[in-house]
C-alpha cells in the first residue's frame, strides 16, 4: 500500500489525523474523538497487515457501533465467494477463525444463503459500506464530516459480467475537473498519461492528448482497494472487497 502524509491545509489536521495528545473531532459524528479508526477495518484484510493503513479520528462509539456489522459482512463476502469458485477457493486463517468463533453469525449467513434472502441483508451491508465510504472520503479529499446519507449501490461478483468489473474497476478521468486541494492524499494520486488518439477526420491522423488519472489505492492486493475523488457538489467512492464485492456510494454534499 502506498501511504501518503496529509500536506493539506493545516487547519484541517483536527479532522483528517488523529493525534493522541491535541484536540481532533470524529469523523462520523463531529464529537472529540478517543480513538483511532483504520480504514478499512482490519476484518476485511488477512495477516500479514499493510505497514500503513488510513486513519481517521473517530469516537469510541462510533469506532466500535459498526464492529459486529463488519464481521458479518466479511464472513458473508468469504461464504459466497466459496460457493461461487467452489473446492478451488480457499478461505484465510482469518475466515476460518472467525467462522469458528462467531457461529451464529456464521449460521444465519449459511440460513439465507441456502434460501436466498441475501437481499434482507441491504440496511445491513448498505451501512457498513456508507461508513467506510465516510472514511474513505475525508482521508483522501479532505471532505465528507460527520454526512449521515447518501446513494450506496453494490453488487456482488456472481451478478456482474467480466465487462462490469473492467468498467467498474477503471480509474477516474479528472480532465475537465477541478483538481484537489494540494498536500491532499488524492492530490498525490494523480497521474498524467499521453496518449495518441485517431482522428475523427482522418484515421491516419494522430491527436495527442493528455489525461489525468486518479490511482486505485490498493490496501491488501486481492482483498481491498478503494478511489475515491470530488466531483462538484459529489464525492463518489468506489471499493472493492475481496475481488467479489463491488460497491459505489455517492455522498452528496449540498443535501447534508
């Protein structure tokens, strides 16, 4: 994982890095926080842990209120991802200590799986990804404090097509847009690429253009990565869990 300082504007510091000893604010709720909160959770990742992950300011509430959520949603993302690739897919140490150790969990995923009501679960999972979305967005743009709504969408691996992951998976095109804050994270993420396009007039013909990119940030190859950037009045995050969930959550920063 590439780990980038915050060098934006200093009077955010409060509300971006969490600092034991000086005043900072929870990123969810505005309260002092106490804690420090990884984003994403370590439950979504398997040991050995990135060297560096996010960390937001958050409260002891709301640190731990999304604790037994995340579990749940970890432990359903490994059961349907078994069933989808079968006897070749292994699950972690990590999954399978935790199916041992939270088996009613375990069993009320194995119930609604068998009898197809994963969709009982969208308040559930819809939550726990707005709230690493919230995470995702104030350490990387500096933007997103203590917003209680916005549109999550997500499907799971088993309903997409390979073109809906490609297009899913594509970074952000930033040309025409208003460029982040610099000493923001998502400031350093950027990247330029040249490219020499076709003409519409004349095949033959060559254009060059330049776009600029925004980077994934991949936390643990093959268990999570996540972009996310300012649009206007929008902040849209995208993550992936596990190769087999795919989520967006756009938040929206007029309406809060």
């Amino acid at each position: 994982m590439k780990f980038v300082d915050f060098l934006g504007d200093d009077r955010l510091r409060y509300k971006i890095v969490y600092t034991r000893d000086s005043y900072t604010e929870c990123v969810y709720c505005g309260e002092k926080a106490d804690t420090r909160e990884h984003v994403p959770s370590k439950v979504f990742l398997v040991k050995p842990y990135p060297a560096f992950l996010g960390i937001v300011p958050a409260c002891f509430k709301c640190n731990n209120s999304f604790s037994s959520d995340e579990l749940f949603l970890s432990i359903l993302i490994e059961k349907l991802k078994s069933i989808y690739y079968g006897e070749k897919y292994i699950l972690s140490e990590e999954t399978i200590g935790r199916i041992n150790k939270y088996k009613k969990i375990a069993n009320q995923i194995d119930m609604a799986i068998a009898n197809k009501r994963i969709n009982e679960f969208d308040k559930r999972i819809s939550r726990v990804l707005f709230k690493l979305a919230i995470g995702h967005a104030v350490f990387e743009v500096s933007e997103g404090y203590c917003i209680k709504e916005g549109i999550v969408s997500y499907s799971f691996r088993d309903s997409m097509s390979n073109e809906e992951i490609e297009e899913f998976s594509a970074p952000f095109i930033l040309n025409g847009q208003v460029f982040p804050e610099v000493g923001s994270r998502a400031f350093e993420r950027i990247i330029v690429v040249e490219m020499d396009l076709a003409s519409v007039h004349d095949p033959e013909q060559k254009i060059n253009t330049r776009l600029a990119l925004l980077e994934w940030v991949d936390v643990q190859a093959t268990k999570y990565s996540y972009t996310s950037y300012l649009f206007g009045d929008e902040i849209v995050v995208k993550i992936i869990i596990n190769e087999f969930l795919y989520a967006q959550v756009i938040i929206r920063l007029d309406d809060n």
